[in-house]
C-alpha cells in the first residue's frame, strides 16, 4: 500500500499539495454533482426554454465577468485565505438554496440567482487554488502534480458527478446541493492545513490599483513568447472547439441517430480517453518535449473535426471522442504546466486569469457561429467549419508553437 501512495503521491510533492489534492477533488466531485443537478432543479421549476438555457448562462457568464478581478486579488493578497473565503461564500450559497428547497419556497428565479451567486464564488476559489501548485511544488515536479490534478478532474468532476447528481437528485431537491455543501466544507477544512510562502510584492509602495495590475498582467503575457502563444492557442482554438461542441447533441441524435443517450455516451467515452491520457502522460512527457506535445495536440484536435464532420458511424465516432479525451487530458495539463514554470510567483494570478478569459471568450463566440452555422447549413458545418479553421492556425501557429519547451526558465 504504502508503495502505490508513494507511486500516485511521491513524498517529494510534500505534505501541502497533499492537503490541496484532497481538497481539489473533494470539490471536483462537488462541481459534477452540481453540473447535473443545477438544470435538473432548474427544468423542474419551469418549462420555459429560455429561463432553462440561463442555467447554462450563469455557469459560464460568471468567468467572463469576475475572472480578471480574481486574479488581481489572488496575486494581491494571501491566496490560502481567498480559497478559504471563497469556498466559506460558496457553502453560504448552498446552505440558503437547500434551506429554500426544504421548506418549499424556492423559485427558479431565486434558483438561478443562488446558482450564478455559487459560479461567482467558485471563480475566486478556482483562480486562487490554481496559483497554489507552482508554490508548493518543485518546477521539476509540476508535470506530475498536475497529472494527479487532473485525474480528479476527470474522474470526480465528469465521469463520477453528474451520475450521482442525478441520482440524488432524484431523491429530493435537496439532496445534490446538501452533498456539494458537505464536500465544500471538507475541503475547507483541508485547505485550512495548508501554509504559503508570501507571493505578492508593491515594489513601489504604490496604492493597489486593479487596472495598472491588469495591464501588468496582459503585458507579461504579451511580452513572454511561450505564455503568448498558449493564450492565442488556446482563444483560437476554442472558436472551432466551441462551434463544433455547441451542436454536440444535435450532432449525436441527427448525424449519429444515437438519440437522446447520445451526447451523455460519447462525453463518457472522452472521459474514458482522459483516464487512458492520465496513465500514460508520465510516460510520454519523459519521451516527448512539451512543445511537440502541443503540436501533436493540435493535429490531433484538428482531425477530430474532420473525423466527425465525415462519419455516420457510431462507432468511429466513439473511437474519435476516446482518442479525443486523451488529448483534452494532455494538452489541458501540459498547458498548466506550461505556464506555471513560466510566470513568476507574484504574477500567477492574473496570469491565469488572462487564460480563462481566453477559453471562456472562445467558447462563447464558438458556439455562437456554431448555432448559425448548423441553422442554416445543417448539424455537420460547425465541425466542418473547426477543421478549417484549426488547420489554417495550425499552420499559422506551427513554428510559435516551439517556444513552448521543457526548458522555459522563469522570466522576471
């Protein structure tokens, strides 16, 4: 026993990142519950299509909005205490909506304005917690612990979650977020355990100001060519991810005749992609710089789309998506490595916050030529239209793409 522990959690990455681990997939697991149950409860209360579509709204507005202001404050004050805070506003957000629920008196206008008031605090704990890792292990080590990060991520918060969710769900209204709040405050309590270098510098004495540390934030990452490209990447590339993603049920039902089952089936198959990427990222980030990495990733994601634009089959198509989901798991990790061994310490978060920006703003305007896209051309041009526009920035990006190596030291 003692031997796989030390195998899955060398004694090297310290007794802090353990405390974080739990604490990560503690709330991971939490988070895929959530990610069933909040539509759920949503759809139970209304029959409107568009009071149920704003439960997708307030999960991906929340990073739009409040996203560069988290990383202001993570680099600015104590970032142990800001995960604690956060996830202390998050557990008094589940405590009044399952009050709510028991006695009766919920609404779906008081569900959606808990609902998006959790996705606001969840985006202060996650930006904070992701500035952890780089300060607590060694940049040699930072492959491995985002590894172990990310299999939590895979298997708690996607694979596990939301079918628990939706079991207890259908227990009870409550149940789900009565579970998200137990698990909230277990991980408060793990990370309370936690103990931090300091990280933040006024090298000036100047008065905090939001906007100059902003600038400061955007300029680093425009000045820094390894961290530039991974931003560009990934904004670019998640307008044909999200064009081609937005239709996935439609695409699943009509092009692959699966029907209702469909999108649920092959979202679990790239979960299953992600468990194989996990065992076997060790191996080929011991093989394979992380700057091939990156292009590898990016062909495979482009010919993702071509798969799927092409194929009726179902099972082409769930070979695709498991081949797909090893990717997600490589690329997604290699990218945090990336930029962790890059960004100085005081910089983490805005940093990071620049980077969610980027996905969440791709994603939006993605799925919105996504829609026009499948309205008027049918379900396959939005896939069509992401294998075009992955090849031409592929070809585009390819040789930026060899800024991104093992050996990026960290820039002042």
């Amino acid at each position: 026993m003692v031997t796989v522990v030390e195998r899955v959690l060398p004694a090297r990455l310290g007794r802090g990142f353990r405390w974080l681990l739990a604490s990560s997939w503690l709330t991971n697991l939490g988070d895929g519950i959530a990610a069933a149950a909040g539509p759920l409860l949503v759809a139970s209360l209304t029959s409107d299509p568009l009071m149920i579509s704003l439960s997708a709204l307030v999960s991906w507005a929340p990073p739009l909005l409040f996203g560069l202001y988290a990383g202001v404050l993570s680099d600015r004050h104590d970032r142990r205490r800001i995960v604690l805070a956060a996830n202390a506003a998050r557990a008094l957000v589940l405590v009044l909506l399952v009050v709510l629920m028991a006695t009766g008196r919920v609404t779906v206008e008081a569900a959606l304005a808990l609902l998006a008031l959790r996705a606001v605090a969840e985006v202060f704990a996650d930006n904070a917690t992701a500035t952890l890792t780089p300060m607590m292990v060694g940049r040699d080590d930072l492959v491995v612990a985002n590894a172990r990060l990310g299999t939590g991520f895979i298997t708690l918060n996607q694979l596990a979650g939301p079918p628990v969710g939706a079991a207890l769900f259908g227990l009870g209204l409550a149940w789900p977020f009565a579970g998200q709040l137990l698990l909230v405050v277990a991980a408060i309590v793990l990370v309370s355990r936690i103990s931090l270098p300091p990280h933040s510098r006024q090298a000036d004495g100047a008065k905090p100001n939001a906007v100059r540390e902003l600038v400061e934030g955007f300029g680093w990452t425009a000045r820094h060519a390894a961290v530039r490209t991974l931003a560009l990447t990934i904004l670019i590339f998640n307008f044909t991810f999200g064009a081609a993603w937005s239709v996935l049920v439609l695409y699943t039902q009509e092009q692959l005749g699966l029907g209702a089952l469909g999108f649920g089936l092959m979202t679990t198959i790239g979960g299953i992609g992600g468990l194989i990427g996990t065992g076997l990222y060790g191996a080929i980030t011991r093989r394979v710089s992380l700057g091939a990495l990156m292009r590898i990733g990016l062909v495979i994601e482009t010919l993702t789309h071509l798969g799927l634009a092409l194929t009726y089959s179902p099972w082409v198509a769930g070979g695709i998506f498991l081949v797909f989901g090893a990717h997600a798991f490589i690329w997604g990790t290699t990218s945090v490595t990336v930029r962790q061994r890059a960004v100085p310490a005081e910089l983490q978060g805005r940093v990071g916050s620049v980077n969610t920006v980027c996905v969440y703003a791709g994603l939006v305007v993605g799925s919105l030529i996504g829609g026009v896209l499948a309205t008027h051309f049918g379900v396959a041009a939005p896939f069509w239209f992401a294998f075009a526009g992955s090849a031409v920035f592929l070809v585009v990006l390819w040789r930026q793409l060899m800024h991104i190596a093992h050996d990026d030291a960290p820039a002042s």
